[in-house]
C-alpha cells in the first residue's frame, strides 16, 4: 500500500534534484528519505532510479510514478479539505446577501435561534448571490423581490428606499425629491460593500464618479466635512452624527425603492427565520 508521506517526499526529490535538497525541504534526514525510495521501488515493483556511486536520479518509470505520486498527493488534500468543508456546513449557516441592511437584524436572529451553530455571511451582487443558492455554498440569499429563483421560496425581510445626502447649499438641495437623471454626472461619496445599491448607482449614474471608502470612520468624517454629496436610505437617515447639516431628498425612481427577501430551498426552510426588529416589516 503506497504511503502518502513517502509519496510526499518522492515528490519532494522530483521537485529539488537531490536527495539532501529534497530531506533539508521537508525536515528530514537524507539516510530516512533515502530509505523512502528504496520502499518505493519495493512498493511499485520497479526499479525507479537510475544510480551510480554518488549519485541517484529518476528514470522514466520514476518520473512516471512521480506523475501518479502526485496526483494521489493532490486527490488526498481534495478529499481532506472536501471533508472539512462537508463538516463545516452542518455547523453553519452560510448568508449570502445582495445589500448590508438586511443582515443587520437577521444575523443576530439566526444566532440567537441556532446557538449552535456559526453564522457566515457576505455581501455580493445580485447574480454572485443566485450562483451561491443553487451551487450549495449558501445555504441562505437574501435577494430583490422580483429575483427569487423557481423552486425556491422566500419570505420579505424590509423595505428599504434610497436617498441622497446634500449639503443644503447645493444646487439640487431645493428639490422636495430627485431622480437619476437629475443626479447623474454629479460626484459621490460611496461606502464599500454595499452589494446590489453599489451596482445600481453605477448603471443610472454613468457619467458620475465615486469616491469609495472601505474605512466607515473615514467616510463618516467625509460626509461630514465634505460638500460632496453621499447617499443614506429610510434606515440609515436618522443617523444625525453623520448626516447633521444634509438634506435627506428621497429619489423617486421606483429602482430606488426596493423589498428585499430571504431566499431558500425546500431543504433549508428549517433556517428561514424572520427576524422582529424596527427595521423589519
């Protein structure tokens, strides 16, 4: 029966040239790794090397079982992690979210209904979303309404409407509502991770540009010393310390008014928890 740490180590002296080179990578001595290929040939049957008086190489049949040798090293570490990964999921509820807010209080839901297990979760566009849903990798979406997949269900999380943060001295600051039109070709501040909003402002605004900012605290203080304008949603407006001395204008397209759901499969209905908070609906 071949030896995966041998076959490591036949690898190993594939890889460096040498026996001394190949013990030195892998913390071995030269007299184990050298009884390690006399295995070998005892295992495969064959002679492997060719060998003079100082000094051993592989012959074709050795290259020939480095090539297996590897292969088996690679389907070993597939079979290792596939495993683990296997053992993972039955202790975890993978979310994977089109926007940040609805996670907000579902998360906390699903920890506190399954304390047992660890909650996972990311912010992807929406077609990254659908893909983790039906590959297994979530075992949770939360998607637009109008994006549920057929065979899934789907339960409503929040309504969430999308706003635009003006310093009252700006031009558009008069306005009792905007829309995309009128906002496109104007600069932005922009948070990071904002999923399915982030995509949507760059297709109705593309002449705008936008200034990210990964860290909330510099984009806080940017918001609040910047004249740039920024957006905010009904969930976020109240927020006084980061928008004090902006105007919240509500934009009328019905595109920035949006009701995400929680998605799931028949088999992961067990874990559609609809949490209760002031956000949710």
């Amino acid at each position: 029966m071949l030896n995966l740490l041998e076959l490591e180590q036949l690898a190993a002296f594939a890889a460096e040239g040498t026996l001394s080179k190949a013990a030195e990578k892998l913390h071995i001595s030269q007299p184990t790794i050298t009884r390690t290929m006399q295995h070998l040939e005892e295992d495969f049957g064959v002679s492997l090397f060719r060998r003079t008086k100082n000094h051993i190489a592989l012959n074709e049949t050795g290259w020939k079982a480095v090539e297996y040798a590897e292969r088996i090293l690679k389907s070993a570490e597939e079979a290792v992690e596939g495993v683990r990964s296997f053992d993972r999921s039955l202790h975890t509820i993978t979310v994977s979210s089109c926007a940040p807010a609805p996670l907000w209080e579902l998360l906390p839901a699903l920890a506190q209904t399954f304390p047992d297990m660890t909650i996972s979760s990311s912010i992807k566009g929406n077609g990254a979303v659908l893909k983790d849903l039906q590959s297994g990798s979530a075992v949770l979406g939360v998607l637009l309404q109008d994006m549920v997949p057929q065979g899934y269900s789907s339960i409503p999380l929040l309504k969430e409407d999308l706003y635009v943060c003006l310093p009252a001295t700006h031009a558009l600051a008069v306005y009792k509502e905007l829309s995309f039109a009128q906002l496109n070709g104007y600069n932005f501040l922009l948070g990071s991770q904002l999923g399915f909003w982030d995509d949507m402002c760059r297709e109705k605004m593309p002449a705008s540009r936008f200034l990210v900012q990964t860290d909330s605290f510099t984009l806080q203080e940017l918001i609040r010393e910047s004249s740039l304008p920024c957006f905010a949603t009904n969930l976020t407006i109240d927020d006084e310390g980061t928008f004090e001395g902006r105007d919240a204008i509500p934009i009328k397209d019905q595109e920035a008014k949006r009701t995400f759901h929680l998605v799931f499969s028949p088999e992961n209905k067990k874990y559609a928890v609809r949490p209760e908070g002031k956000f949710t609906n």
